[in-house]
C-alpha cells in the first residue's frame, strides 16, 4: 500500500522521482471533483481508507519507524483498481524543514496543508507515529464529508490557533450524512485519531 520508487531522473539541473504510474489520480480528486464523481460507494471509501490505514501500519512497524509528516488526500493516489497507495513517504527531514518554514510564513503565503497537522507540531514538536494519526484521522473527515478541512472558517492563522485548542472540522449531518453505514462508529474513530492528547489516538 505504498506507492514504489522506481528510480529518478535529471533534465537540466532538476532532480525527479520516478514512480508507479496510478491511473486514477489522487484521493483528493476523487472526493472533491463532484462533477466527475457526483456519487461515490461507501464501501469503496471505505477500502481507500482502509489501504492508507495499511499503508501507515507498515511505515510505523519498520525498525526504526518511519513518519510519514504529511499525509493528506493529494498523497494518496489510486491505481486502475481504486486501490491506494501513498506517496511522498521518506522526507521527514526535509518536512521538518518546511515546515518550520510554513509556520514562520503562513501569513505571507498559502499553507493550507497546516490544516493536517497536530496541534503538538503546530506547537514546535517533533514529526510522530501519532501525528500521523491525526492527519489520517482528518483524511478519514475529508474523504466521508467530501469538503476541505475548515473550508470558509475565518482566516488560516485563526483555524492554526483553534486547532491547537482544539477545534476540528464539523461532524454534525451538515459535514456527514445521517445515512451514512456506521455512521457513529466511523465517528468514533475519528474522533480518536484526532484527538488533542496524542497518547489516546489509536
């Protein structure tokens, strides 16, 4: 569940990475293109998101474990089958970086990929198993709401302060239908995974 790296390639002074071709794009196309996708299964939302649980299961259980630091809808692309697998995994130093960078900056420019992250490293702490958690927790959100992550909520750096005490998206009928299978339990977890304490998400 974790997209192959195929080699890279040089063409005048740019580094590139070769990967899998994936057919169908990325996460983030399909749930938010709904003139493409008006109607999406349930149960294929489901076992997306269940391969990207499996994909994160296997970063973490390496030795030494590795973060991901950026998991969100555009990393997670979808073969021919509908089958995910994640992408831009092994750049933990380089996201310490930027993000460091996007923190300093955010007002100067758009870091809407913030939105992914705990409040702990909103806070200067470091990239974790758990921090991976929570941002799957919110692609978990994003891809059952079919809607970005606080869209319309004030300004970027207001939403940063409320996530750090503890504002996370909506998850009343208006974001998740009522109708939806497994509704509570799915919330549940959600709520788990996005949790202000890192040591209760799963």
């Amino acid at each position: 569940r974790l997209l192959p790296f195929l080699g890279i390639y040089q063409y005048h002074g740019l580094v590139g990475i070769v990967t899998e071709w994936m057919n169908n794009g990325s996460l983030h196309s399909l749930i938010h293109e709904h003139q493409l996708y008006p109607e999406l299964p349930f149960a294929l939302l489901v076992r997306i998101l269940s391969d990207v649980a499996e994909g994160l299961h296997h970063l973490h259980s390496l030795e030494p474990a590795l973060c991901h630091c950026s998991l969100k809808p555009s990393n997670v692309l979808l073969d021919v089958q509908y089958r995910a697998k994640i992408s831009d995994y092994g750049l933990t130093n380089w996201r310490k970086q930027q993000l460091r960078s996007d923190l300093q900056n955010c007002h100067q420019r758009n870091c809407q990929d913030l939105v992914y992250f705990p409040p702990e490293i909103l806070e200067g702490g470091l990239p974790s198993q758990e921090g991976d958690i929570y941002s799957f927790g919110i692609l978990c959100w994003e891809s059952l709401s079919r809607r970005k992550p606080f869209e319309g909520q004030t300004t970027l750096l207001d939403v940063l302060r409320g996530i750090r005490s503890s504002l996370r998206p909506g998850i009343s009928e208006k974001f998740i239908p009522s109708n939806l299978p497994e509704r509570n339990r799915l919330l549940n977890l959600i709520a788990l995974c996005w949790h202000q304490d890192p040591d209760y998400r799963p």
